[in-house]
C-alpha cells in the first residue's frame, strides 16, 4: 500500500491570494481595507515580500478570515519556523509563539530584526495594542512622530491603531517578545 505524500503548506501570499480570490475581493478592495498599495499586495502575493505581522493581521481582517490561516507556518520545531520566515524576509523575521491561538485575541510572537535594518516600507498599523519587550539588542519603536529608543530588558506598551514602525540602529540582532491583542 503505497503511502499518500504530504502536500506542501501554501506560501503565505498564495494564501493570501487564493483567499482574497475566493472572496471575490479586488486588489483594490484590500487596498483600501488594508492601507498597502496595491503594487505591495501584489509583490505579497507572489511570494516576493514576507509582510510583518500587523499587515498579516490587516490583511486577514480585510479578507474575513482567521488570522492563524496566514500566520501559521510550516509543521517543524520553532527553530525550523524562524529559519523558514528568515529565507523569506530580508531584514525581519518572526514566529508565532502562540500556536493555536487562531480564533483568539492575543498573539504573541519572536521577533528578529537584523542590524542597522527596519520595515521595509512605510509604518504600519492595525486594530488593538501591541507589547514590545526587547530581549537582545536596541530598537527604536516610531509610533506617530514619537520615536521610542530600548535596550534590552526594556518595552513599550502602545495603540497599534497608530501608525508605527521598528527599526534595529545597532550593529547585532536584535530580539524582540511582540504581543499583540487585536479585539
């Protein structure tokens, strides 16, 4: 009896893709529900960017689905996720620390953002709030026009609803523990 092969997981844009398909929506729906242009939809649809975490969210509340769809990775160690995401981000990478928390409101995740590398882009904003506890390294949080500098053992509590943005200015890594509670 020969055995059935696991399909690949679908990439996050083609997720993306197949469901804004299914729902009929047109890139420009996801535009205006989401705040990204249209050109950045479509690079995230074919797999050229790997959007951070609160465009994923705007992006699944646009579309009406469940979160967990788009940020649930590959089946593997959380090792094996955070080395995929790498390989598909260039300055940032993430993996979800809350597996199974689709249907939830908080999320929590561990985030990489390599040296003297931000978002690419402009900031970014979604419903709720968001914890930033840094763990290695210096960031600078934008949220508006304050810009928030941390070191390790520091965070910072905000409105995600505001438009914000992080950015690595240091010569390491950085690590970061991003909660996020979207209502």
């Amino acid at each position: 009896m020969a055995r059935k092969k696991k399909s690949a997981p679908l990439p996050v844009g083609e997720k993306i893709k197949k469901a804004r398909q299914k729902k009929k929506a047109s890139l420009d729906q996801v535009a205006n529900d989401t705040g990204c242009s249209i050109d950045y939809l479509k690079q995230v649809e074919r797999g050229e960017v790997m959007p951070p975490v609160g465009v994923l969210l705007q992006i699944s509340r646009a579309l009406e689905i469940d979160s967990g769809v788009l940020l649930k990775d590959q089946e593997g160690s959380a090792k094996d996720r955070i080395k995929a995401y790498a390989k598909r981000t260039a300055d940032y990478a993430y993996s979800t620390l809350t597996p199974g928390a689709e249907k939830k409101h908080l999320k929590a995740f561990l985030v990489a953002v390599d040296p003297l590398a931000d978002h690419k882009g402009v900031g970014y904003q979604h419903e709720g709030e968001e914890f930033v506890y840094v763990l290695k390294g210096r960031i600078e949080v934008a949220v508006g026009d304050h810009v928030n500098r941390l070191k390790a053992g520091q965070s910072l509590h905000f409105n995600s609803g505001i438009r914000h943005r992080i950015r690595n200015p240091g010569k390491v890594k950085a690590e970061l523990l991003v909660v996020i509670y979207v209502p």
